[in-house]
C-alpha cells in the first residue's frame, strides 16, 4: 500500500467522522449550522485568506454543510415519522 493511499484513506476517514459528528452537535443545537455557515462565511469573504485554491476550500465546506443540513432534516423526519412497535431504525 503506498503511501498517497494511506493518506487519502486518513483524509476519507476523517471527513466522514467530522460529518458525523457536526451532524449530531446539530441535532442537539439546532443554530449550530447557522452560527458555522457564518463563520464559513465570513472567513471566506474577499480580503480573507484570498486566492483562488482557498475560494475552492470555501466553496467545498459550503456544499458540505448542505449536505449535513440535509442529513439533520433526513434525521428530523425519521423522528417525526411513527415508527413501528419493535421496529428498529438505521443510524
């Protein structure tokens, strides 16, 4: 296994782990997303950090919280649906 591939696996790994668990802070604090959409924001205003490799960084965190905004309202519907007695629910 070489070494590039060991260090995209890290990265893969870690990105899944801090989805995970930016999505259930979220469920317990429901502004979190907001307050980290504004940080994002402003961080990557013009002026800040400039250049066009950390627009790309910017834009990815964006269409990453999108997506853990989309499993936390995935997550509030399962919650809001009747679930059957004896039923488990997948995590």
């Amino acid at each position: 296994m070489s070494h590039a591939l060991n260090l995209a696996t890290v990265v893969g790994a870690n990105d899944r782990l801090l989805k995970a668990l930016i999505t259930l802070l979220a469920l317990r604090d429901r502004d979190l997303l907001d307050e980290l959409d504004t940080v994002f924001r402003v961080a990557g205003a013009p002026g800040h950090d400039g250049g066009a490799e950390a627009d790309a960084a910017w834009s990815y965190i964006g269409r990453e919280l999108d997506i853990i905004a989309e499993l936390v309202a995935d997550a509030d519907e399962e919650d809001s649906a009747p679930v059957a007695r004896g039923s488990r629910r997948s995590s």
